[in-house]
C-alpha cells in the first residue's frame, strides 16, 4: 500500500474539527488538554483539602471559612498530554474481503487518521503490530518525524500466520510505562476465555481502552447461496457447506459470541466499537471522536 492511499487529505481535513479526547485522567510529561490523576492549577474544580503552613494562601475559598472558622484550599485537576498506542492485528483472518477493502486495510486507514490527529493535537503515539508474535513494536513520541514512521509501518503491513491476540495485549500491559490510551484494531477472532483477562490486565494498569472489532458485511449476515467451500485463512483447514443449511447455527453462534465480547468489554470499562468494512471508515472514526466528546 502506498501512503498516499493510507491518508486522504480531504477526510483528514474535516476530521480535525474534532479532537482526540481521552475518558480517563492521563499520566503524561507535559501540559496538555487531558486529565491527569494528579492535582494541578487548571480552570476545573476538583476537591478541597484543608490548610497546611507553606500553601499558597491565593487558593483559599473565603467563603468556606466564612461557614466554617476553618481554612481550606480549592484544588483543581492539572491537565496533561496524551500517550496512545495503536494496537494492530496483522493476523490472517484480518485479510479477508468479501468484494472490497480488507479488513487490514480499513483498519490501518482508520489508524491512520487517528494517529496524525493525535500527533497533531500534542500528543504521543505509538504503534504495536502482531500476528502469531508481535513484530513491529514503535515506542509513542509526539513529533511530524514519528508520523512518518507510523505512515511508514502501517504501509508496510501484510495479513499473515495465526493471531495471538490476548498474548499480545498482556504483553502491551507489561511493558508500557504509564496509563495511556490503548487503541485496538482486530477483528477479535479469539477465544474469549483468553481475550477477556487480557483486557481486564490492561484496565488493571489504569488503561484507557478502545476495541474497534472489524468485521467483514459476510461475516455478519452469511448471505451465500450455492454449495461453498470455506476455508481457515489462518489454519488452512476448509469445510464444504450448504450455506442454507448452516446460516441458523453460524449466526447463532456469531450472535452468542459478539454478545459476550460486549459483555465483556462492558465489565472491564472497556468501549467496544464494531466497524463493518463496506462502511466509509471517516464516518467510523468521526463517530468515536464525537462519542468521546460528548463524554468528557
């Protein structure tokens, strides 16, 4: 894939009316327009704390000591920047397209617009990319120069071997170094016995996650009509089937499945997105970025 069709400049361009705003506070090195856990001097209340010697005697609320004899100081939350990273399934069942884009494909775009937002607003973001192991690991710096690194990669990435999806997300939790936001593109063909504890590892590490599970228009409605031959992309094993014999029992499954990943997700305080492919991906992304507003 080339960059120029990674990032259209015109989708870009009406994207950035919005911004990329987390849902929990943020531990970053600078001042930003995120919550951060720690205590600051921005324009939003927070709490108040009583007078110790040495406070600065500028926050003290008057009218609370009016109420109350007592000193007490206004305390407010501290902004801070973002630390993202942009989590990609490059497993082979990501290859799939029933007639259009890949599910790779779309997913990349997506990041792609994410990441220049995110860049743009001040903010760092990194990029991880596994199939069967993690293969492109890019630390989150917040610099034009990084873009290019992150264009590059993303570029570059093919659909292959088996995924190792909940493998790759403890491994995430263990090594990044501060609670961030953690954006994940996959189509989350995985058991949920595995994927779910994996989550819950991040949420444990004060993340901020988002699970974007893209799916491809056939997967969802299984509408083939003559005798198929079905075949794991990721295993190679294949099943010849009558699709109308087995629509009622697939979508069973299918439903039993994404209703317990979005149970899942819901109990680990995790936002859950499906994307469908033949969906324009610039109506995806400006829909999360306008839930995100709204939240904040």
């Amino acid at each position: 894939m080339k960059r120029s069709d990674l990032v259209d400049a015109k989708a870009l361009a009406r994207l950035m009316r919005a911004q990329v705003h987390a849902r929990l506070p943020m531990a970053g090195t600078l001042t930003g327009q995120h919550k951060s856990p720690h205590k600051g001097s921005s324009v939003e209340f927070a709490e108040y704390r009583k007078y110790v010697p040495g406070d600065d005697v500028r926050l003290l609320d008057w009218r609370v000591y009016g109420r109350t004899d007592r000193f007490y100081l206004k305390e407010f939350e501290a902004d801070t920047n973002l630390r993202s990273w942009l989590v990609m399934d490059c497993s082979a069942s990501m290859g799939y397209a029933a007639g259009g884009m890949t599910k790779l494909d779309y997913a990349r775009r997506m990041a792609a617009a994410l990441g220049y937002l995110l860049v743009r607003q001040g903010d760092a973001v990194g990029l991880t990319c596994f199939a069967e192991e993690t293969f492109l690991d890019v630390p989150a710096r917040r610099n034009a120069a990084h873009l290019g690194r992150l264009f590059e990669g993303l570029t570059q990435l093919k659909p292959r071997g088996r995924t190792a999806l909940a493998p790759a997300l403890h491994s995430l939790a263990e090594r990044l170094p501060r609670r961030g936001m953690v954006l994940i593109f996959s189509d989350c063909f995985a058991p949920l016995e595995e994927l779910l504890p994996a989550l819950q590892h991040l949420r444990f590490q004060k993340h901020d996650i988002a699970v974007f599970q893209l799916l491809d228009r056939a997967e969802l409605e299984f509408d083939f009509k003559q005798p198929t031959r079905f075949v794991d992309m990721e295993s190679g094993s294949s099943l010849l089937a009558e699709p109308e014999l087995a629509r009622a029992g697939y979508l069973g499954e299918l439903n039993r499945f994404l209703a317990a990943l979005k149970t899942g997700c819901r109990e680990f305080k995790t936002e859950y997105r499906q994307v469908v492919t033949d969906e324009d991906y610039e109506t995806a992304v400006s829909q999360f970025l306008a839930d995100r507003s709204r939240r904040k």
